[in-house]
C-alpha cells in the first residue's frame, strides 16, 4: 500500500497531532502566500493581541513565534532566560519533565531535578523541600503520563520566593485552565498542533513583563527572543515563518474568542468524563490521580498487554491511540480528548476496545 494512504483517513487520539476543523483544513489547502507585507502583519499583531488576551497575560507581555516544535520552544525560553548564574528547579514527573532537565544539562545551567513519582504525584507537590533557585519549570500537563499539576501552587511559591515560573502548557492550552495572572505565570510555551488543533510547526512563547526583563543576550541567532520582540513589533518574524500555520492560528483564535475557553475546556471536560466512565466495563482504568481534561492515561492490567491492543486499534479500526515507551509499555496508553473531537469518535473506539478486549474474555 502507498505508505501516505496508509497514514491519512485514521481517527486520531493521539495527544498531538490532533483532529483538525474543517475551517482550519480549508485554509491549509490554499497556496501558501507572500508574507513580507502589511497584510501579514497585520494577521500575526491580531494573533499576538487575540493570545495574549485568551491566556489572560499581564500588561506589556509579548509573544514569540517560532517555527519549530514545543521542544524547540521550551529550549529557546532555557536558552533567553537563564543562564549558568541562575540556578533553576525542574519538576520532572515524566519524560516531558526530564527533557527540561536534559535542555538545562546541555546549556550548563545549574539544575535541581525534582524527581516527583506517581505516588508523589497525588496530592500535588512538595515543593517546600526544594532548594533556593531563580527559576522553576514546570510543565502544566506531563503528557507521558497523563497528570495535571496545580500551576496555581507552583506559581505562588514562585511568587513568594521571586522565582520566574516558567510553565510548558503545551498539552493544557485550550483544554484546561491557563491563566497566566492568576497563576503567575512569567514565560508560558504553547505550539501549534496540541489543544490548538493546527498543524505541526508553530511554536509560541508568551512572556510578561518579568521575563522580558530577564531577556539574556544568547550566541544562538536562530532563537534569539530580542530579534523576534523587535520584529514582532512591526507585525513580522526575523526568519520565514510556517505562514499558513500562522492563518490557520488567526482563525482559530477567533473561533475560541467566540466560543470562550470556559466553553472549550468544558467541551473536552465532557468528552474526558464519557471516556473515563466506559473504563471500569472494559477492565480499563485511569493511571493518573489528577488528570487534565486534555487525555487519559489508561492502565491495562491482566494479561492484556497496552502495545497490543495500540497496535490493534490502529490496524483493525483506524483508531490511533498513543503507545508508551519504556516501562510503561504494556501496562498503558494514552487517549486524548483535544481538537475537533466529537462523541461518535470516542463511542467508536470505545466499541473497538469492547470488541478486541471482548475477544478475549
Ligand atoms: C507535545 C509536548 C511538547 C512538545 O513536543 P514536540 O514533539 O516538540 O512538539 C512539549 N511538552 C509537552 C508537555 C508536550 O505534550
């Protein structure tokens, strides 16, 4: 079979990529345009002012657009912000966590990694027994394993101690709550192809005043924040940027101001809580304690094994889930509930689940 048939036409619950909206596809499949020209500026000025206001961000924040995945984003704000004079706190519960702690190894960055396990992982986090750091990192959702932390509890500690709160919300933008006043957030990472429902390739970077103050000149040209701040200013990127992305995020920023995030969070809310309820059924669980509304990690237990029945899912009925790695890979998986989900997608791989799971019994 033509190896790209064979990807195109699944349902996809994968946390990232996600299903896309029909508007959105419909621009992707225009001629990408010119972009060095009033037009565009304007477009990307919107984009900038209609996130800054969805994530609720102090006066005199700014945005960065970059054209590279959430990890280049996440290493672009390790590479501007902190520098080896700043010792900073990592809370790693997974491998999104330890990509952080690896981004500050490589960039010398003197680093504490706050190793929380899942039992640790229940009750939010201990964060009184860290060390005197400048700088926290979190990220609000990890992925890997499907849990939630209390950005609101990391972000007053931060407050309390003048620490910058740096929070990857990649997988929580959208479907869960990010609000960077209420939760003191001082550089927020988000990209384009998680709750965003766009493509691949946009990754953005929302500062407040705190972190463009911090702003350390970098020998790196490519990420250079001050490049981007300056000709963001004019409503332009330093390099090309993923032009069309970057329509399709104007588009559908305007669709979430007129949806409201309330509507969008509750949206993914209900899809999470449906999913969740046909587990027990299915001898399925939920892994994670404090779960977001953006996936659910779900723990197979018995002789099933989590590979076989991703593989099964996917070959049988075009149904992606994401497998884990590792230790973790045949006891779970993971489904997401962002992007253009509706129920009927979920009662399909419900009953998908029902039929190989059922098979078996
Ligand atoms: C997806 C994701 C990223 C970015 O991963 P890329 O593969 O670089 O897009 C970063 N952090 C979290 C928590 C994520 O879920």
């Amino acid at each position: 079979m033509d190896p790209v048939r064979n990807l195109l036409g699944k349902r996809l619950f994968t946390p990232g990529p996600v299903m896309m909206s029909a508007e959105t596809l419909a621009i992707g499949a225009w001629q990408t345009p010119y972009f060095r020209n009033q037009s565009f500026s304007d477009i990307l000025h919107s984009c900038e002012q209609a996130l800054l206001a969805l994530v609720n961000a102090d006066e005199g924040s700014r945005v960065v657009f970059l054209t590279a995945s959430g990890t280049a984003a996440m290493e672009a704000t390790i590479m501007n912000l902190l520098s080896k004079d700043t010792p900073s706190v990592v809370i790693n519960g997974g491998s999104f966590g330890q990509r952080f702690v690896d981004m500050c190894c490589r960039h010398a960055i003197p680093v504490t990694d706050a190793v929380v396990d899942r039992d640790d992982l229940t009750d939010g986090l201990c964060l009184a027994s860290l060390p005197t750091a400048d700088a926290l990192l979190i990220n609000a959702h990890e992925t890997s394993v499907g849990h939630l932390y209390s950005i609101q509890s990391s972000g007053q500690y931060c407050i309390q101690r003048n620490m910058l709160h740096i929070v990857d919300a990649i997988s929580a933008f959208v479907t869960d709550e990010v609000d960077m006043q209420k939760q003191y957030i001082d550089a927020l990472i988000l990209s384009s192809h998680k709750g965003l429902a766009l493509p691949p390739g946009l990754a953005m970077v929302v500062l407040g005043p705190r972190a463009i103050e911090r702003i350390q000149p970098t020998s790196n040209l490519y990420f250079d924040f001050q490049h981007y701040l300056k000709d963001g200013e004019r409503g332009q990127t330093p390099f090309t940027p993923a032009v069309t992305i970057v329509l399709q995020l104007h588009a559908r920023l305007q669709q979430l101001h007129q949806q409201g995030l309330l509507s969008a969070q509750h949206q993914a809310k209900e899809l999470a809580s449906y999913f969740r309820q046909q587990l027990p059924a299915l001898g399925l669980s939920c892994y994670a304690q404090a779960m977001p509304n953006a996936m659910t990690a779900v723990q197979v237990s018995g002789t099933m094994r989590a590979s076989d029945l991703v593989a099964r899912l996917e070959h049988e009925f075009d149904c992606v889930v994401a497998p884990n790695g590792g230790n973790l890979k045949d006891s779970i998986f993971r489904v997401a509930h962002m992007g253009n989900m509706q129920l009927s997608d979920l009662t399909v791989l419900v009953d998908a689940l029902a039929k190989i799971i059922g098979e078996r019994a």
